[in-house]
C-alpha cells in the first residue's frame, strides 16, 4: 500500500512539473504603447465631428505632421489659446489639426465654434468629440489645452500643456 501511495506522489508531482514546462513556454504577453512617450505612433482613434461625420486614422494624410489639441469647450482659456492659433495659422498650413474634446462637451462645441469664430476657417475643420479612447491615451492630466505635435511619420515629438505661443511649434511641424 505504501508503495502504491509513494507511486501516486512521484507521478502528481510528474504531471505539476509536465504543467509548469509548458507555461514557460507560451510567448510573452504583447508590450503596451506608452503614447504620452516621444516616439510614439499617434494611437488609434475617433472623432465624431461637431458638423457631421467621423474622423479616423485612415482619414489623416501620410507625409504630413498632425497637430492634436485637447480642449474643452467651457475653458476660457481655451478660446484665448484657439485665438492665438487662428492669429498665426499661415504657419500650420501644411499641418493637420485635429481638435478634439470629451464626448460629455458635445452639447456646447457649437456655441464654441461660433463664440471662438472658426467655424468658416479651413485649418479648424477636424473638430469634433472622442469617447475616450485618444484622451485616454494621450493626456497627461495637467491642464488644458494640451497640444501633442506629431511628424510626418506621425510619431509623437512634443508635448505642451497650458499657455505656450503657438509660433514657437514651426520647429515642430517642418
């Protein structure tokens, strides 16, 4: 009896052993993209326009930078920060400018639009809501608007939150 216990044990501890080879072997877990790290690809996303429509990656124009700026709507700042834009936007003409707010602001990007004046302007025609997923990724959480310049690559080169002059990124965007 003894000898048939001994030999269940050897052959359990056979079988856990056999189990623990093959976890070894399975393939490491696919690594995560840091976004917010220089160098990184813009991340997957989609706006749904303010003035009808969806905007995706495939929609952005290989070989040209991208300009991503994080707004809100109700932020004062952001509308002072929009009209700095608009005065030097001569120097973003070659530059794709995705505006993009939180999905909860929909309900005031109209009167945003019309208060700031960009509605007619043709560098402010990517403007629209996110449900998350590009904020998500890309914000750092400190204040708004957050600007994330991309090269014609669109791999992420600089980050700038808060108040910056706008003709300080033409090194960015050439």
């Amino acid at each position: 009896m003894k000898n048939l216990l001994f030999v269940l044990m050897l052959s359990c501890l056979g079988g856990g052993l056999q189990a623990q080879q093959k976890k070894a072997t399975l393939p490491p877990a696919p690594k995560k993209i840091d976004y917010k790290k220089k160098g990184a690809p813009l991340p997957p996303f989609r706006i749904d326009k303010t003035a009808g429509g969806v905007l995706t990656n495939a929609n952005l124009k290989s070989g040209k930078p991208v300009m991503v700026m994080i707004f809100s709507p109700q932020c004062d700042h952001c509308e002072h920060m929009m009209d700095s834009l608009k005065q030097v936007s001569d120097l973003f003409h070659a530059t794709q400018l995705l505006l993009v707010a939180e999905d909860r602001n929909k309900e005031h990007m109209k009167g945003f639009i019309k208060k700031t004046d960009i509605g007619t302007h043709p560098l402010f025609q990517q403007i629209g809501t996110n449900k998350g997923e590009l904020i998500f990724s890309i914000y750092t959480y400190k204040i708004l608007p957050q600007v994330n310049i991309y090269d014609s690559r669109h791999r992420l080169v600089r980050t700038l939150d808060g108040n910056f002059p706008f003709d300080s990124l033409k090194m960015f965007i050439q």
